[in-house]
C-alpha cells in the first residue's frame, strides 16, 4: 500500500547534462589545427600498431584464454553460453531481444565491453566465480524466500564513489500501475514466466518514496548475479502502482537507471520495459473506494469499539450496517463531491493546466513537449494529483472537495491514512492524464498496456502478448493464471492468490445512482478514448 506522497525533485536535470556536453564539444572544436612532418607521422603509425597488438592481447584474456590475468579482471563466465543460455534466447519470435541483451549472441562485443564488465542486465561479480558449480545448486529457483538478496547501506548519496554495483542486476520490466487494476495479478503471472526471477518484494516504489538512497539499494531489491545468470533468468523486474500518477517519476526512472545504473560509459545502455494495466474506470473506482477507504475504516471501527477501554466506557459493538449508515460516506457521495471538484480544475484555464505548466512548463526535460502541443493543438499536460486536489484543510476537511459533505454529515469519517487514494477515485481512473507523460519521455515500442479485462477473460492470451512486448522466449502461462487472482478484495496480500471459482465478480452491483452513472460515463468517455488514440489500444469498457 502507498504511503502519503512525498515529491522529491531529480538530482540531475537532462537540461544540466546537455549543458556539460555542449561545453564538451565547444572546447573540442575550438582546439587549432596542426601540421606534423612525415618522420613525425610515421613514428606515431608504429605507436598505434603497438597499441593495436597490446589492446588484442586484452581481448584474448578478456575471452578467457590460458593468459595470466590480474587478480582483479573478470573472466566473461562463456561457460554460461550453450549451457544456460543459447542463441534463441536473445531474440524471439517477433524479433524482439529482452533489455540488455541486444548484443548477448555477439562474441567480438561481449569481449570488448566498456565499464562494468557485464552479461544482459546483470554487473559481474568482481572475483571469479565456479558457475558450474552454481548452475547445479541454483537450478530452477522461483521462490524469493530461497533467493538471497543483497544487503544495501541506504544512505550513500547519488554519485557516491563507494556505490559500487558489481554483482546486481537491474530490472528488465517495471508495471507503473494503475492502482487497483490487477498489478498483483499480471506480476504474479509474469514472475510464473520460467525466465523471469522476482524481485525481493512486488513494490519497491524507490523513484516515489526511496529517491534519497542509493542505486546499489535499489538493485539490492533484485536477484544477485550470481544466482541471475546461473539459473538462466533473463529478467527481472518489480511492479509499483505508485509510480504512474507522478510526471517526476516518469522522468528520473529513465534518467536514473542511465546515470546511476549505467556501466560506466556515456551512451544509451538500455533501460527497463514499462508496461500500465488499465480498468473500467468505473469499476477502478468502487474497487479503490472498498480498499482504501471503506474496508481498512470498518476495521478500525471494529477495532476501536471491542477493546476494554471500550467496553468499560459503555461503547456499543455496533454492525456493519451500522457503521456504514452513520460512520462511512458512500460511494456516491465521494464520487459526486470529487466530479465537481475535477471538472473545475481539467476546464480551460483551470488549476490542472496552470497548476501544471507552473510546475513543470519551464523544466529541460518538459518544456519540449509542452512547446510540442501547443504547436500541434493538443491537449496540455496535466499533473492532476499535484494540482486538482489541493492540501488539507482541517483535521475534520482533509481536503477542499469534502467541505460540504463533512458540514452535512459530520458524524461520518474521513481522516483515514492514503489520502491521496481515496481522494482520488475518479482522478486515478483517468489513465490518458499521466500516460501522457510516460509516453512524452519514452519510445513508443517500449511501452504497453494491458487491459485488466483482457487479463482476466484472456488470461493466455494476455500473458502472451506481454511476454512477446519483453522479448521473452514463448511460454505456456496456463498453470499460473489458473491459479486465481492475487490481492482481491481486502488487503490480503499481494503474493495472495484466491482461486477463480472463490472470486465473486458483480461489475453491474455498483451501489450508484443511474443518474450519477451516466454524469460519472460522460465525464470520463473522452478521456477514454483519448487513451485509445494514445496507445493504438482499445479495451471494452463501454455499457451495452
């Protein structure tokens, strides 16, 4: 479960490093040209063949022939190849390669690697390892309790010299959300996939709540290299809801996991694989409203009233009913109070646009696309939860929207914990607003989307289509989506699977007005099939 959002800027700006490189080249073409005498000329030809033959001699001892290496080079584990891995793997049906692994099948680029010596998404290990040895002990781990993560110090700054990430792995996928549309069930089901290895816990959240600690922690929440490459593993990677809403987040995750997960070198070294499953909106919305509101508030009702104190006071154990009548405000009203509340701020001219382009309007890495849109007549970008809702207005008004409803119905709750969740139950059921950034920063292809109908009806098909986005080798997923769902209905965990025939699914039994139905469809219709447009993806959401 998300914590209370706490927004935290980038340390590097892409318009800072641009800078860097543009003083770079300036000084490179202001060097004056010189002429040298042939003596001159040909003494430095037979200084660079010398280097040529010493640089060769490297390569051999970098292929793992019998030269004597220094204690601290690596060997490249070539026994890894055509025992583990073999060249199918790296390439799939659709011609597509997992991240990082591009150039795993060419020999002559694995032997002259820059930086951190490296094997598809994963640092070696600085000494030198007996992979047979761990190829036979690590056969076939799928379980993160018999996986041993790495232990991380978690205060070195960003660029600290000491955060040395040799034997850690960097997450080939991440599932940016949305919140209560199936993220537990489509990792669940892509973490069954035989290649793929899981990460120490479904969501780390690190580029929302944990931007303070180093990249070497962040990779510490993935399998170590050694165990990675010996069992075959070609990806791992986290799912983290928390990560779509915010355009900040968008930005530093690609531009971290190249300035702080980079090997070393100043070029593109590929980065993790976005995928976003969606929902029918309304029913994203019932779902948030039960999860974090209604269910975790009836519990602490229950809690409160059945302890001694309470008992000695005279507080009655009231029922569910009860509670729900006089405590807990209804769907219908916190829908309707925040409808009001988003068509204010999405109007033209509202806070949602001016909110935003304050916000964001003049940083590097924004500017362009908001400059883009208004020159094509699109639509702005919007940050709707950092701008349509508002900060707390009293303990009692926690947020503007609710002014009304706590002074017509005072005796009711609202002061629970994940305020920006039960704030949100429309706003975050508006994917197209925050997928407008993810897709503004990062190249179409390596996007996807998924429509939770799709995961549930077409389980199969669904998990094949992901698998095919990510350059996985084809996999029969039958055994794990007919496990069940995972983390359904209350908070039961999100490694918690309820079978199928134990699910009750009800999409029409939304305690709604028809009337606020149809304000509530023609409200987020647009928006719709905005996301359609934007992602060539078009999910059945649609009231017969």
């Amino acid at each position: 479960t998300e914590v209370e959002p706490l927004e935290i800027e980038s340390h590097n700006d892409d318009d800072e490093r641009h800078v860097l490189l543009q003083r770079s080249s300036e000084e490179v073409q202001a060097t004056p040209h010189c002429t040298f005498s042939p003596k001159y000329l040909a003494s430095t030809l037979i200084f660079m063949v010398s280097v040529s033959i010493a640089l060769a001699f490297v390569v051999e001892i970098t292929r793992g022939r019998d030269v004597a290496k220094s204690p601290l080079q690596v060997t490249f584990p070539v026994e890894l190849f055509h025992n583990v891995y073999h060249e199918a793997d790296f390439i799939n049906k659709k011609l597509v390669s997992p991240p990082y692994w591009e150039d795993a099948n060419d020999e002559n680029t694995r032997s002259l690697q820059k930086g951190l010596p490296h094997m598809g998404p994963c640092y070696l290990p600085k000494t030198e390892q007996d992979w047979p040895s761990l190829v036979e002990r690590n056969k076939h781990i799928k379980s993160k309790k018999k996986i041993n993560y790495r232990d991380a110090i978690k205060n070195h700054p960003h660029g600290n010299t000491d955060n040395d990430l040799s034997g850690l792995c960097r997450p080939g996928f991440v599932i940016i959300g949305a919140g209560k549309c199936g993220t537990s069930s489509l990792y669940q089901y892509l973490i069954g996939h035989n290649r793929v290895l899981p990460a120490k816990d479904k969501q780390i959240h690190y580029f929302k709540y944990w931007t303070s600690r180093p990249m070497k922690w962040y990779l510490s929440n993935f399998p170590p290299a050694k165990t990675f490459l010996s069992n075959g593993a070609l990806m791992t990677g986290e799912a983290s809801p928390g990560y779509l809403p915010y355009p900040n987040v968008a930005h530093i995750l690609g531009a971290w996991m190249h300035s702080y997960a980079g090997n070393g070198i100043d070029q593109p070294v590929g980065s993790p694989k976005i995928i976003t499953i969606v929902r029918n909106p309304l029913e994203r919305s019932w779902s948030s409203y039960k999860y974090n509101y209604r269910d975790p508030l009836l519990s602490n009702l229950r809690k409160k009233n059945s302890t001694r104190k309470a008992k000695r006071d005279g507080r009655v154990q009231h029922s569910d009913e009860w509670y729900q009548t006089h405590k807990i405000f209804s769907f219908e009203d916190l829908v309707r109070a925040e409808l009001k509340q988003l068509k204010e701020c999405l109007a033209p001219g509202g806070d949602g646009e001016l909110g935003t382009r304050l916000a964001y309007g003049t940083k590097g890495w924004a500017a362009p696309e908001f400059e883009r849109r208004k020159t094509k007549g699109l639509p702005d970008l919007i940050a709707l939860d950092e701008t349509c809702y508002g900060k707390r207005l009293s303990k009692a008004v926690p947020r503007r929207q609710w002014k009304d409803l706590v002074e017509n119905q005072p005796s009711k709750v609202l002061d629970v914990p994940n305020l920006h969740l039960v704030q949100s139950l429309v706003g975050r059921s508006i994917f197209v607003l925050p997928l407008d950034w993810w897709y503004a920063l990062y190249p179409k292809n390596d996007l996807f989307v998924v429509c939770s109908e799709d995961l549930r009806y077409r389980s199969n098909e669904t998990m094949a289509n992901v698998s095919d986005f990510l350059g996985l080798p084809s996999f029969d997923f039958t055994n794990v989506t007919t496990a069940g769902i995972y983390n359904s209905g209350a908070h039961t965990g999100y490694d918690t699977v309820t079978k199928w025939n134990n699910t009750v699914y009800v999409p029409d039994n939304i305690p709604i007005s028809d009337e606020l139905r149809k304000e509530y469809m023609e409200f987020v219709n647009p928006y719709n099939e905005r996301l359609f447009q934007l992602t060539g993806k078009r999910c059945d959401w649609y009231e017969k």
